[in-house]
C-alpha cells in the first residue's frame, strides 16, 4: 500500500524495486532456496565476506558464508526446523582473504502466497568496528594482566609502578582468588629485576621442616635422604624476587629464620655453618589478617612490620561486581585460544546470574564458571543451562524473577549497590564505577525511591 497525494494506492514491488532497496542497506542480506543453494545476495554481503554475488548465488551457503556455527549450530537450519527467527546472533564468519570478521545473524523463512515455505533469508551485520572499540576499553582495564575498572584496584594499578622501584618488601592482603600472584608478578616486571628469576612459593603447602629445606637449602648429609647438597628457593631467586604464598601460615620457629634474612640478608642451609648472602627482594601474601594473627600471639610483630613495608589489599570479588562483564570477556578471548572454541559472548540471563553471584572463590571461581560452560559449548553463546549447578541453585534461592529488560536489569544493579552501601550513593557510585551525578540521574529517571534516612553521612 503506498500513498500519493493522500489517497493510498496498492502496489506490488517489481524484482528490481526489491533489488535496489537490499542493495542500499548496509546489512548483509542472502537467500537460500530449500536445497541450500543461495539465491540472491547483495552489495552488503559482498563487501563483509568478499566474495562476489556472481559466485555466491548458485553455491551452497555454507561454502559462501562460512560461519563458526555452520558444522555445529546452524541458525538458518534451526529455522528451517522450528520455524522460529534467529535474532542477532553473535557469531563470526572466515571472509574470502581468510580473515575472521565478528558479525550478529538474524534469519527467517521465505513463503510463497499460499504460506508454502521455498527457503529461507540470513541478515548479517559487520561488528568489527564494535569489536575494535570493545577491545581498546577492555585495554584501558588491563594492566599487567589484571583486568579491573574498579577504583579501588585503578588506584592499586597507579601504585604499582612506585612500589615496582623500590626495593622494599611488599606484603599483599586478600581473600584465596583475588589475585595475589598476579600482582606479584606485576611488581617484578615492573622492577629493574624483570629479567632475574621469580620463584614463588606456597608456604601452607609444605610441612615445617620441609619448607625450611626448600626455602633456605641443604647440605649432603642433613638427614637420611640428603645425599647431595641441594640449593634452596632464595638462593635461585639470587637478585631476583622471591614471593612466599600464605605466609600468614609458617610456624613461629621459621619465622625467626625468616626474620633473620629479611634484617641482614643472610642465612644457614640446613645441616651447613656456612652463612649465605641473600640479595632477592621479598614479596609475601596471606588470605589471613596478619594484624590479627599478631594480636593473637600467632606471628611475630617483628617479623610483621618487616614484610609490611608496603601492604596491597586486594578487595574480593563480590566489592567490585563491576569488574564481572570484563573478566567474562577476558576469559571467553582467554579460553576461545586455549581450546580453540568460538565461544562469543554470555547471554542477558547468564549475565546476571554471575553478576549477582558472592563468589566465596573470587576471581578463580569466576574463571572456573567460564572454564565449565567451555566443557559444554562448542561455540555461540554462554546461556544460563552451561553454568554450574551451584551458581544456579543459589540464584533460585536468593534473586528474584528475571528482569524483562536491560532497563529492569540496570535498576536491580543500582539497587543492590545502594543497599550494599547503606544507601550511601557515593559509595554505591564508587562500587558502580560510575560518576556519583550519573548514579543520581538513573536513580531519578528509573523512579528508584530512597529511605527518608541513609548513609550519606557516614564516609
């Protein structure tokens, strides 16, 4: 029906009408008759995939348009099966230079008059300019592969460098997967140590007597199976960096053989007289409460404001939710080149199971969630039927209804940030990693009601 002059005409497009209006949009757009053989394919889908029209139409699809879900998941094919559209479906394509293009798909089925289907039509949009500026954000939150947009951990990553210089013991506070090595690393290499050895070691995984062998040596002859002497951790380390993992769990006998390193440099291999030079700089971590441990009687005060020359607290997961959407990329990039998937993204749904999950493991658990819907997918997308059981037992117990909409799913966060934070909205922004006048505007434009009595007062 078309309209001139104010009276509405009836009018059917010709072919070439058809042709012209596909022609000049910037989707891809392709038709396949019920054998599979692409019928029709326009200026859009020649320039994203690089093949030209004349040799696309009469070939199979799959030889055209070569997709990472074309052996496994087939979009076009699923309608075909079900009926049921496709919409924007992230996935990626091989163009005719062999390059990998990330595009969304959307598909349905083509009718004859009489609602007869003779084939099928695939939309197509080129994401490779999202997909670049995804990738500088996501580069502006990586530092020393720690990824964060969290200020708290943005204000850790300024330090880094400073601390970095110095020579001075560093001592890193923070819950069992937040991170503790990775930010020893990153001090190392940012060190002019970088290229001398990192030897790291857990302490709570050794008994007593063999943790002092492994961090200060042996000679030949110290107990019965020293048959040889055998250098310790310290003296690998030489000019490098030793990092001692848990030290909140040494015993108090080795914390004085430690103390003694960390005031003069020097110490005793077991069973030997002989007292050795150490030059490597000491960076220690703890999932404990050192402070605590030394008003409790259980770690040495002396030994304690050794290693605490500088201390990182490292906050856990479940204070820095924002950090959840860009460590789930980084995993999916990281696990897609480990094992060789097309994993694209995470679904809405998934999404906000994992954003309003605790996390007890942090940052660990988080990447075994993404490792875990890796076992299951192929590729496509990460939906809520790939996560572990756990995490979806506890969003049944704890969460309400899904939210219908990004909308519904942006009020829920700022509300769980506002409550977290006693209301305070300088803090909730802070947790958000939004400016606090932003918070304020989606608070009013979401109708988001406050308490008449809040924390605004309480920084």
């Amino acid at each position: 029906m078309m309209e001139i002059n104010g009276k509405k005409i009836k009018h059917k497009l010709s072919f070439e009408e058809i042709e012209a209006i596909l022609n000049s949009i910037t989707d891809g757009v392709f038709t396949v008759d019920e054998g599979w053989h692409i019928t029709s394919f326009n200026r859009a889908a020649e320039k994203i995939t690089g093949v030209p029209e004349e040799e696309a139409v009469g070939s199979f699809c799959y030889n055209v348009f070569r997709a990472s879900i074309c052996e496994t998941d087939c979009a076009l094919r699923r309608t075909f099966k079900t009926g049921k559209t496709v919409v924007n479906k992230p996935v990626y394509i091989i163009n005719s230079d062999g390059e990998k293009v990330p595009i969304s798909i959307s598909t349905a089925l083509l009718k004859d008059k009489n609602g007869k289907v003779v084939g099928g039509v695939e939309t197509f949009r080129d994401l490779s300019m999202v997909e670049r500026l995804r990738k500088e954000l996501y580069a502006k939150y990586v530092f020393e592969d720690i990824v964060s947009k969290s200020p708290r951990m943005q204000n850790i990553f300024e330090i880094l460098p400073l601390i970095a210089r110095s020579d001075s013991p560093v001592l890193i506070e923070g819950e069992s997967g937040t991170g503790k090595e990775l930010i020893a690393s990153a001090i190392h290499n940012l060190s002019g140590r970088k290229g001398k050895p990192l030897v790291k070691i857990n302490c709570g995984a050794f008994p007593d007597t063999l943790l002092e062998s492994e961090l200060f040596g042996y000679k030949a002859g110290a107990f019965t199976d020293a048959k040889k002497d055998k250098k310790g951790r310290f003296a690998v380390a030489g000019k490098g960096t030793i990092f001692l993992d848990e030290i909140g769990d040494i015993s108090p006998a080795l914390q004085v053989s430690l103390l003694r390193i960390l005031q003069d440099g020097t110490y005793q291999p077991l069973g030997g007289i002989e007292t050795l030079k150490s030059e490597a700089r000491v960076i220690t971590a703890t999932n404990k409460s050192l402070l605590q441990l030394v008003n409790d009687g259980r770690f040495r005060s002396d030994l304690y404001y050794r290693i605490n020359v500088f201390k990182i607290e490292l906050p856990p997961l479940r204070e820095r939710k924002e950090d959840i959407p860009l460590l789930i990329q980084h995993f999916i990039d990281k696990y897609n080149k480990l094992k060789g998937k097309d994993v694209s993204d995470i679904s809405p749904e998934a999404l906000r199971i994992l954003v309003n999950y605790d996390y007890p493991g942090n940052v660990r658990e988080l990447e075994n969630i993404i490792e875990h819907s890796f076992v299951l997918l192929s590729g496509g997308m990460i939906t809520p039927d790939t996560l572990p059981n756990e995490v979806i037992k506890k969003e049944i117990i704890n969460l309400p209804v899904l939210p219908n909409s990004k909308k519904d799913f942006e009020r829920e966060m700022i509300l769980s940030a506002l409550k977290n934070n006693n209301w305070n909205r300088s803090k909730a922004a802070r947790q958000l990693g939004i400016h606090k006048t932003t918070l304020y505007r989606k608070i009013k434009s979401l109708q988001i009601k406050l308490p008449l009595l809040d924390g605004r007062n309480k920084e």
